[in-house]
C-alpha cells in the first residue's frame, strides 16, 4: 500500500477535504456528481482518482483504496473498464471538450458496470466543454445513470454553467502553505535554497512549483526583473530586447505567459509595496530599486494585460516578446 500511487498519503495538503471525502466514501454517501474546483496543479486530479480508486476498490478501509486488489491497479494504469477519463482535445489554437467527446462518456456511462457495482467519470478541464458538450452533459447529470459518479474538475466553478453547478456538490481546494511547498519539493531533491524560491512563487500549487522548476521558472522571473531594472534606468537596448526575442522563440506560449505574469507580479509588488504581502519577497531589496511613478506602473500593467490576451490567438511568440518589451520601455519615459 504504501507504494500504490492513488492513495491519499500521496496527496500533499487539504487535511479537511480529504477527511470529508473519506467520510462521504466510507458511509456509501459520495454525491453522484462532484465539482473539484482550485487552482491547476493543487492536488484535485489526485484526490479525483484516489477517490475513484476507492470506490470502485474490492476491500476500501475507512474511505481509502485497499492499494491492493486488482480494481485499485486498473484504476491507477488507467484500464478499469467502469473508470472512464474525459480530457480537452488539444489543437493549434484552442483546447477545448467536444460534445463528441461527451456522447462516448454517456454511452459507456448507461452501461452496467463490469468489474465493479459502479462506474467513475472524471471530467479534467470540465470549464473547457464548449456549449453543446455542456448542455450534453447538462442532460445526463440532470437524469444521471444510477449507478454512475461524476467527478469535475475545474480552477474556477463559476466558469461552469450555472445549471450544471446547481446539481453538483462543490468542492474548493483551498491553495498549500509555502512551507507544505517547500517540504514536499525537498522530499523529492530538490535544493533547500530552490525550494525555497519555487514555493514562495508558486501560487499554492505544488504542480506549478514543479512545473515552474522544469521550464525554468527561476531564471524566466531573474530575466523579468533584470528587463524592469534595466527599463527603469533607462538601460534596455534594442539589443537587449532582440536578443530576449531570440530568447523567446524557443520558449512555448505557456513559458511566455509565466514570463508576462512575473512581469506583472513584480509591477504590481513596486505599486503596492506598502499596502500588501509582496509575490517576490525574496527580492524586496532589487525591486524597491526600481523608481517608477504610479502611473507609469499601471500603464505598464495594462500593457501587460493587452499582450496576454493576444497571446491567446496565433501571434508570433518572438514579435510578441520584442513589441512588448518596446513599448514597456516607451512608456517608462
């Protein structure tokens, strides 16, 4: 048991909401449909399928899967024949849930379970179902399958339709502790001095601390803070920023969005300074360097908000990054 990959001792934090799961598993009271709400990489998928895994297991102890038996290892392989996965489809510009999607949910769903006296539907990026696969499964979770539970999972129920969330029982994953951060990145290698930086810039999310340590999150907010420092005295070059661009090209959109949001996030720690907790303590003594006035800042915030929604369509990342930086830099004057 202690090496099964679905148990709860796997999941780092949300004490509280594992014990009322647990409860809701053990007394055979689980909702027929849940929404799984909280920021992305904070332990819902997890608690998702450690769930599934407990109520479709053959010997459950007190809400947790036994670990053992052949249902729970189907569930973690992913293979249970009554564990049924609904994710976005990726394309070039968009993910998104199709309603073709959710037709092949609800005809496995209606069917008598095989291995187990239930089935188990998750939906990851419920918030990503366009309007037909919404309505769909609107549908099916108004007149559900007896013997069928749906999980949702989404970082912010409110993006859901309104008459999908009246018929859910709703769930918030609360964000970790930085210090719940830390530890668990130390327990897995990371250095001391790392995890350090990683927690206190992740969010409250152990995935985005993990994600942010792979893409190399570190040196993308170290690059954000030298272009400000540099923009500020008047010192960013054209040279500077083709060179960033030549940088940026090789970086995915979803890097290049991390890079604008500790731009922002370093913006708005100059602003507000005194009046709230920074998102970069650990560098309070470069940042209150920085001499901007007001308005400046909050220009320069708006421009960041402009160019991450034209991040969003097909713009070219390296022209981006070069006409942002530019006109950060105009508007410093």
């Amino acid at each position: 048991m202690e090496n099964f990959k679905l148990s709860w001792e796997k999941l780092i934090g949300h004490a509280a909401t594992v014990k009322y799961l647990r409860k809701c598993i053990a007394e055979e009271k689980f909702p027929h449909a849940v929404i799984f709400s909280g920021a992305e990489g904070i332990g819902k998928r997890l608690s998702a399928e450690i769930c599934a895994a407990a109520l479709l297991c053959d010997n459950p102890v007190d809400g947790k899967p036994c670990g053992t038996c052949e249902n729970c290892h189907l569930v973690a392989a992913h293979t249970h024949p009554d564990f049924y996965v609904v994710e976005p489809e990726e394309t070039k510009t968009v993910r998104n849930i199709k309603i073709g999607q959710i037709r092949a949910m609800q005809a496995e769903a209606i069917l008598r379970p095989i291995n187990s006296s239930r089935r188990v539907v998750i939906i990851d990026g419920a918030e990503l179902m366009n309007t037909a696969a919404a309505n769909s499964l609107l549908k099916t979770i108004e007149e559900p399958p007896s013997q069928t539970i749906f999980i949702l999972l989404t970082p912010n129920r409110s993006t859901l339709l309104m008459t999908i969330r009246s018929r859910c029982l709703s769930i918030n994953f609360e964000k970790l502790e930085t210090d719940e951060i830390r530890a668990a990145l130390i327990s897995q290698g990371t250095d001391a001095e790392e995890a350090d930086r990683l927690a206190i810039i992740s969010s409250g999310s152990l995935g985005r601390a993990l994600k942010l340590k792979d893409s190399g999150g570190l040196q993308m907010r170290e690059e954000a803070l030298s272009a400000l420092e540099k923009i500020s005295q008047s010192r960013l070059t054209n040279e500077d920023i083709f060179k960033t661009g030549e940088t940026v090209k090789e970086w995915s959109r979803d890097n290049f969005a991390d890079f604008m949001v500790y731009m922002q996030k370093i913006l708005r720690d100059i602003s507000f300074a005194e009046i709230s907790a920074p998102y970069n303590p650990d560098l309070s003594s470069r940042i209150s360097n920085i001499k901007l006035s007001e308005r400046k800042i909050f220009a320069m915030i708006e421009l960041g908000a402009q160019f991450y929604r034209r991040l969003q369509s097909n713009a070219n990342l390296r022209l981006l990054a070069e006409a942002y930086l530019f006109r950060l830099r105009e508007l410093s004057k």
